[in-house]
C-alpha cells in the first residue's frame, strides 16, 4: 500500500485503492449470497444446529 501511494500521484492511488477494497468486498458478497441462497434452499442446512 506505501509503495503504491509513493509511485502514483494521489489520483492514481485512489484507484487503485478503490480496487483494492471493492474486489474483496464484492467476493465477499458474491460468498454471502451463496450462503443465504444455501440457507433458504436447504431445509436440513437451515436446520442445523452448532
């Protein structure tokens, strides 16, 4: 993340910044989905207990 900021002008880290934060978080919600898709298509997934 330095380097990145020390070799870019700051309009040019923002991007990349930007990219660096949205990836996970859309994979993180790509994830979220298949669980709630599993949890509601599931009865005995949704039955589960710890």
């Amino acid at each position: 993340m330095i380097k990145l900021r020390r070799a870019n002008p700051f309009d040019k880290f923002q991007l990349g910044l930007r990219q660096l934060i949205e990836e996970p978080m859309v994979q993180r919600m790509a994830d979220n989905d298949k669980i709630v898709t599993r949890y509601m298509d599931d009865k005995e997934f949704r039955s589960a207990r710890p």
